[in-house]
C-alpha cells in the first residue's frame, strides 16, 4: 500500500499531520509503518511532543482551528506553509482534520505524496474533511469496507 515510500536512493521525509484527540491518536498506532522513514509530526498541541520518541524526530505545532473561525484557519494554513518549507517533505500523511487537509492540499503544490486516511470514528459516513480532501490525495482511505467507493476512498483492512 505505502510502497511508493521505499526508494533506495534515500531516506524518504515524512510529514505526519493531525489535530487533537482521536484523530492524533490514529496517527500515532501508523507509525511502524515509517520506521525507516526520516519523519516530522506537526499537530496542535505541545502537549503530544512527549509521545514522540527519538531524538532525531522534529515537532512542530499549529494554532487549533475549525471552519467557525475563519481567521485561526488562515494563520494555520500560513503556518503549514512555513512548515512545508522547511521540512520539504516526500510524503504528508494525515488521519485529520483540519491541519491534515490543508497540508496535503498545500503540500501538493510542493511536490509531495499525499495519503489521507479517514477517521475511525466515522462509522456510517466519512468525515467533512475526508470528503473534500479526498479526490486531491494520491492514496484516500477509509477504515470501514461499507464506505469505500470505486473512485475512492479505498478499504485495505482496519489497521487503527
């Protein structure tokens, strides 16, 4: 499924995008899947910095923002860019919300590969984020086979 991450030329960058609770949580149990990956974490709390181990792994916060507050999303997204540029990532990888849409929409216009894996939590619908973000990912995902679709997102088995 990630296999476009593995070249042998170098260690593929990794950017790890997710709001708070549930959604940080789910990208924390991928992250096996990026043992050999040299990898970044941006979410919005410093709070989570202490769930992160290895010293070579970089942390980076946003300001907490949802589609109510108009201009917390614009100094959010203004904040990816930056991040974006300084990491200069290969592959964004989000489980959600609102950072994860927004850096894999950016960081697009970078270059990067983006994957979007939807939220467990949604059951009988995919998430609002999931749904606009999900035609612009290279790799769209759902956790529950009833909501996959043909043209995406795809079930690969129940991992979180």
């Amino acid at each position: 499924m990630l296999k476009f991450l593995k070249v042998p030329s170098r260690q593929r960058r990794v950017l790890a995008v997710a709001s708070g609770g549930g959604h940080w949580v789910q990208l924390l149990r991928l992250m096996p899947a990026f043992d050999d990956c040299d990898i970044a974490f941006v979410t919005v709390s410093d709070a989570y910095r202490s769930q992160i181990s290895g010293a070579t792994r970089r942390f980076h916060v946003v300001p907490d923002a949802t589609r109510w507050n108009k201009l917390k999303l614009a100094w959010m997204a203004l904040r990816l860019i930056v991040i974006l540029l300084i990491e200069r990532p290969d592959v964004i990888v989000s489980t959600g919300a609102a950072p994860g849409f927004f850096a894999l929409r950016v960081g697009r216009f970078f270059g990067a590969r983006t994957v979007w894996i939807d939220s467990i939590a949604n059951v009988e619908q995919l998430s609002m984020s999931g749904e606009k973000i999900g035609r612009h990912a290279d790799l769209w995902l759902t956790q529950w086979p009833h909501l996959a679709r043909p043209q995406g997102p795809h079930f690969a088995g129940a991992v979180l």
